[in-house]
C-alpha cells in the first residue's frame, strides 16, 4: 500500500502542465479484479490527452520514468525499465521488499514487488488492459470453478 502511495505522489511530479492537471492512477488486473495475491500490480495513468498519438504518449510517460529515477533511489527500485518500442509503452519495475514485509503485508522477504505502469486517454486501441481485466473479473464471477485455471495461465504466460 505504501509503495502504491508513493507512486500516486509522483503523479503531480511528472503530469505537472495544465492540460495533465486531471491525472490519476488506477489498479487494475490481476490483483485488483480478481484477488490474484502473487500477481504483478498493474497500474494505468488516465487523465493524460495524448490525442491518439504514440510520440505523445511516449513524451509524458518518459517524463514519469525520469521522475522515478530521480525521486528514487536505489533502496526502493532493484528494476526499472521504459518499453516505447511495445505495442502499449510500459515502465516495468521491480521495487524491493521492505523489512521482510511485501505489498501483501505478509512476510516473504524474497519477493519482489513488479510494477507495470501505462498510460491511457482512450484514444489508443491497442490499450486493453482495463476491458481484459473486467472481462476476466466477469467470467470468473459467473464462473468461480474458472478461478484456479486463470490463474494458472497466468502463471504461465508470464
């Protein structure tokens, strides 16, 4: 929870013109939807006019990973990295435990918590994160007995 409030203070950091003033994040995937413990935290920056352009869109998320790199020292991150050249532009980051505790507030020293962070303003088609997760949070509502396989595909495909 730290760590995801921490990130949320970067927000203003990065998005500082005016026409970003309406950033914000949201948790989505795995962990979110559906309560998937031992999964990555998937965070989406929306709020962010990139009008439909990948340059754009690549210009203000450089901007929040050169904001992580140096609001951020290398206690917090063991990983960081800026995909532009994928089809949704990502940061990926790993960031270390702390004291033994992970985002899960159980002891488990020897996990890393990943991090991928997009960016959204609706305007790309390829962004599909958000309808995949209710999509998958959907069918395993109507379908329980389904969790179990999801989750193990997911454990596979990553």
């Amino acid at each position: 929870k730290e760590d995801l409030d921490n990130i949320k203070l970067l927000i203003p950091l990065a998005f500082n013109e005016e026409e970003d003033s309406g950033a914000y994040m949201e948790i989505f995937g795995s962990l979110d939807k559906n309560g998937i413990k031992h999964s990555d935290i998937d965070i989406v920056i929306l709020g962010v006019p990139c009008y439909g352009s990948k340059d754009i869109l690549n210009q203000k998320l450089e901007k929040l990973y050169q904001t992580i790199l140096i609001s951020w020292s290398a206690p917090f991150l063991s990983k960081i990295q800026f995909i532009k050249t994928a089809t949704v532009p990502i940061i990926k980051m790993k960031l270390k435990p702390k004291y033994g505790i992970n985002f899960m507030g159980s002891i488990d020293s020897e996990v890393e918590i990943e991090v991928d962070i997009t960016l959204d303003d609706f305007s790309n088609p390829y962004h599909q994160g958000i309808k995949c997760s209710e999509y998958v949070s959907n069918v395993v509502k109507h379908h329980p007995i389904l969790k179990p396989v999801i989750i193990v595909l997911k454990r596979l495909l990553v």
